[in-house]
C-alpha cells in the first residue's frame, strides 16, 4: 500500500462524507462524480481494470447525468409553481 | 391534473417546501394523524382544544430532537459493523482462502484459456461459463427500460420541444468540446465492446460508453438529427434483434449443459480478435442494448419519449 492509495483512499472517505453534508444538491452530484472517479481509480490500483471503466463509465457518466436531469426538472416544476404563485397573486390584486 | 392545476398538498409541494426550510416532515406525518387545524382567528378557543395544540407541538419537537441522535447511532452502529466484518475477513491474496482453493475458481482459471479462447478470464467467465447470467442481465436493463416507458413516456408537445431547442443551443464550449472529443469516445466505447476477450472492457462497460457519447451529441447539437437514427421503431428493433440473436446462439449450450457446439464459431488463436468462439457477438449484442438503454433513459427523462 504506497501512499498514493492511502491518499486515494482518504479522499474517497471525503467525498463520501461530503456528499451528504452538503446542502445545495448540485454540489453533492458533483462531489459523487468525484468519488465514482476516485473510486475507478482504487479499482485500478486493485488490479481490476473491467471494473474500472464500468465504474467511470456508468458510475461517474450515465447515472451522473440522469441525476443531473432529475435535479433540473425538479427546478422546472419549481420555476412553474413560483410563476403560478406569482400570477395568482396578481390575480388576487385586480 | 385539472382537479389539482395548483398542485397545492401534493407531494412535490411538500418536497419543495421542505426544500426550503419551511416544512417539516415529521409536522406532515402528524398532519396525517391530527388533520391541521383553521387558523385561530378566534380567541375564544376551548380550553381542551388548546391543550391538543400544545401537547402536539411538544411531541413534535421531541421527535425533531429525537432523529439526529437515531440517525448518528444508527451510522455508528452501521459503521462498527462493517469494521467488524472487515476485520474478520482474510488477508488479501492469501493462498489458503476459498477464492484460491475452490475447484470452480481452478478449473476457470487453469483452463479458461483453451475451453473458452479468451485471453480476458473475466470475459470467458461472464459469457461462456456463466452466460445465462449476463442473459438475466440484459432483460433486467431491458425490463427497467420498459418501467422508464410506461412512467415518463408521453405525447409529443410542441411547447415543449421548443423551449429545449432554446436550452440547448447555442452553447459554444460544450459545441467545440463535443467536436474534439466524440469520435474518440464513440471509437473508445467500439474498442472497449470489440477487444473484450482481449483486455479489460466488454459489452456492458463498452455500451456504456457508447450511450454517454450518444447522449453528449444530444446535449450539444441539435436533438433531431439522431431522433431520427434512433426513434421509438428503431429502439425497439435494435434491442429485440439484439437480445433475441443473444437467446438464439446460446439456447443450445444453456439447455445442454454449458457444452458448445462445434460451429463456425471456433476458440481460434487466443489474442486474434476473431477468437473466443461466441464472446465476440455476445459482447456486441450485450453492448447495443446496454448503449441503446442509456441513450432512451436520457432521451425519455428530458423529452419523454425517444
């Protein structure tokens, strides 16, 4: 164990903490793509070069983006509720 | 959505408000038990009445108190657990564990190379040994798809079709950036399916790759140009093709016990790419589905349908 996993290894502790603690989610998706590539990296040091590029590929790409479009719609229906709010209120005015 | 158009007390309501800070989970679970009450506009409020109030409002605040201790014992707990069973376990690589004294794991490795023809023992395990498992695979993907449909599918409108042109356009890092790096990741994911007897990588990881590319030129140039590569019609052919030819070259070896036969599909040379008996068409069909699967997620979650 040569001080570059042990670094590594610390840093997934990190990013595992981090991911949770945060409070604005976007910072936490991008913190969880930090840890799967840390992560494919450990694979690669553990000598399981398979698991290394499914974790890239599917950990860090694919679930990271379709996160990454949930939180945007989340904000969409956000964005329609508020205008909502708004025009009811204006409503309520005249 | 007609008899709710303000969507007021549904669950996204609630999400956004807790979101904000000014909604409480545990005050809704007890707005279910106790439905909540008009506003006190007037003082003269029954003495029982206001007894509830308070009573509530106490056993709320005491179950607020209550869930972060739950929470960090519950981890702490968790966490103590797992360093156990670490601790138990044996030292890594050690001779006399079950992973290097199981008969299957010698037979895998000892002849894995001359029955299967892959020079990847990971890629003759997955898809010649255990190839009825990567099948089961293939339809759970497959079968999540079909969930991801009946949910999120729905009818074409042209509002909205609009107002994700407007998004996507026009963005010119991420234009430039595609440019330079989609061939490569496309001609990566190819290799990754094509050599998976060879090295590390195989359909699964490969397709996996080739759908974040797909869903990269999405994202950065206009939708409509790969709409109409890979529609709804396509997909369904692309996959059923796909898992089908998958089902039709192995049925003969899951029904008769894992023994090939002996056609035109040789174990040839280890280490040329046409070699591995079935690996190679395995790792191909395995790959269109999982990479056809990745580009209708994304294509479904934000235009709702592909």
């Amino acid at each position: 164990m040569n001080i570059i996993e042990l670094v590594l290894l610390g840093l997934l502790i990190i990013c595992g903490i981090a991911t949770c603690v945060s409070r604005n989610l976007m910072v936490s998706l991008i913190i969880f793509m930090a840890y799967s590539v840390v992560m494919s990296i450990i694979w690669g040091f553990l000598e399981a070069p398979d698991l290394a590029i499914t974790e890239a590929a599917v950990g860090a790409g694919i679930s990271s983006i379709l996160l990454f479009i949930t939180l945007k719609k989340i904000h969409d229906m956000r964005k329609e509720d508020g205008h909502e709010a708004e025009s009811e209120e204006k409503e309520q005015l005249l | 959505m007609k008899q709710n158009p303000k969507k007021k007390n549904s669950f996204f309501e609630h999400l956004r408000e807790w979101d904000e800070g000014n909604f409480d989970l545990t005050e809704a679970a007890m707005g279910e038990l106790h439905p909540p009450r008009p506003e006190r506009k007037h003082q003269n409020m029954d003495w029982v009445h206001h007894h509830l109030v308070r009573m509530e409002a106490r056993e709320v605040s005491f179950f607020e108190h209550l869930y972060p201790f739950m929470a960090v014992i519950l981890a702490a707990a968790m966490i103590l657990f797992l360093l156990v069973v670490v601790s138990e376990m044996p030292a890594f690589g050690r001779a006399d564990t079950p992973t290097n004294t199981s008969v299957v794991i010698k037979r895998y490795i000892g002849n894995g190379l001359e029955e299967t023809g892959a020079v990847n023992i990971v890629a003759g395990v997955i898809l010649d040994y255990r190839a009825f498992d990567t099948l089961g695979e293939s339809h759970v993907l497959f079968t999540a798809a079909i969930a991801v449909f009946i949910l999120l599918l729905q009818e074409h409108d042209e509002k909205e079709k609009q107002q994700d042109l407007r998004i996507l356009k026009n963005d010119l890092i991420l234009r430039k950036t595609a440019t330079v790096l989609l061939p490569l990741i496309i001609m990566f994911g190819v290799y990754v399916i094509l050599c998976g007897h060879l090295g590390p990588g195989g359909g699964f990881s490969g397709g996996a790759i080739i759908g974040g590319g797909l869903i990269l030129y999405s994202m950065a140039f206009n939708t409509g140009n790969l709409g109409r590569v890979i529609n709804m019609r396509s997909y369904r052919i692309i996959v059923l093709c796909a898992l089908l030819s998958y089902s039709i070259l192995k049925c003969y070896s899951f029904f008769c016990g894992a023994n090939g036969l002996h056609t035109i599909f040789t174990t040839g040379t280890p280490g040329a790419i046409f070699s591995a008996g079935l690996i190679l068409p395995l790792n191909t069909a395995v790959g269109l589905v999982v990479a056809c699967t990745m580009y209708g997620f994304y294509s479904i979650f934000t235009k709702g349908r592909i």
